[in-house]
C-alpha cells in the first residue's frame, strides 16, 4: 500500500476467521522481515460492525494510525453493497457519517451494521481480498493461489505504485 507519505509500503495480510480479523503486517523494503506494525480489520458482533485499528504484534499494544476515516467509510458502503448484491443482506446505506478529515486514530469502529450478518459480512472481505478493485482505486491488479497463501499484485492509482502482497489464511474450525 501507499501511505499518506506516498512511501511504498509491503504488507503481508493475515485472514484469521477465528478472531474475524484481517491483519497486515507491514514488511520492511530492506530486509524482507515483517516489522511489528499491524494494521486490523475486525467484524465485532452484537451489534455487528467493523473495527479499523493499528497495533504491535508483539504486545497487541495500539497506536495512532493517520488513515482517513472517510476512505474506511467508503469501503464498508462497498463492502455491505456487495453483500447486498449476493443476497447475503438486506439493502441498503449503512449509515456511516464521519467529519471529512477525520483519522482512525487508536481505532475507529463503523456504527453498526444492521443489514448483514457476521457471515456474510466476513464473506465479503475475504471476497475483497481478492477482489480490491471493486473496493480502492487499483487496476492491473493479479491474484495467484500458492501453497499456503495468495499473493496479490495491483497498482496503486495515482502514484502508479506496484505492490506486491501476500494473503495468508486461518478459517475456522
């Protein structure tokens, strides 16, 4: 990903469905190792929503994130919007309303989702995960199954940026 800075950014991403949690894991561009950034999209329940967060690997401690809240809301209008369109939800806006300019900070949560279940709500980001261009400004993007993981390319508009990402995934049991 791009970063407010414009600086090229790896990331490794983490599906876990047992904490319904996508995780990326910011890679460093000279050693190839994750760092202990992790940036969090969790589906809570009761009520259903999602919650964007940034935090360290090692202690789970969180940290600012400048990430702008408007950008996550448009994302999950996207993503409940699919789940519409699959029939896994009832239609409709979710009803997110933030001040432009706001960030995630030590975390943002989207008010709740009261269109979809928590299924078809996980459904929709691992279909996101694969599907990013339905959901960011990103064309050429390419997705490949490997043993153990996906790796994802796309191009990050308007920079031009090409990233290369890998999806790693830990469904429920």
């Amino acid at each position: 990903t791009i970063n407010p800075t414009g600086k090229r950014v790896g990331e490794h991403i983490y599906t876990n469905e047992r904490t319904w949690e996508m995780v990326y894991r910011i890679v460093d561009a000279i050693t190839k190792q994750e760092t202990d950034d992790e940036r969090v999209m969790a589906v809570l329940d009761s009520p259903l929503r999602i919650e964007f967060f940034h935090r360290h690997k090692s202690d789970g401690r969180r940290e600012y994130w400048l990430a702008p809240v408007d950008t996550v809301q448009k994302m999950i209008q996207k993503l409940t919007d699919y789940v519409s369109s699959k029939n896994q939800c009832q239609s409709g806006d979710v009803g997110i309303g933030v001040k432009n300019g706001a960030s995630v900070g030590k975390g943002w949560t989207s008010p709740a989702v009261t269109t979809c279940s928590s299924h078809g709500l996980w459904a929709a980001m691992g279909y996101k995960a694969r599907n990013p261009q339905q959901f960011m400004d990103v064309p050429n993007v390419t997705v490949a199954d490997r043993p153990g993981f996906i790796a994802r390319g796309m191009t990050i508009n308007p920079t031009g940026e090409r990233v290369e990402e890998n999806i790693y995934t830990n469904e429920r049991t």
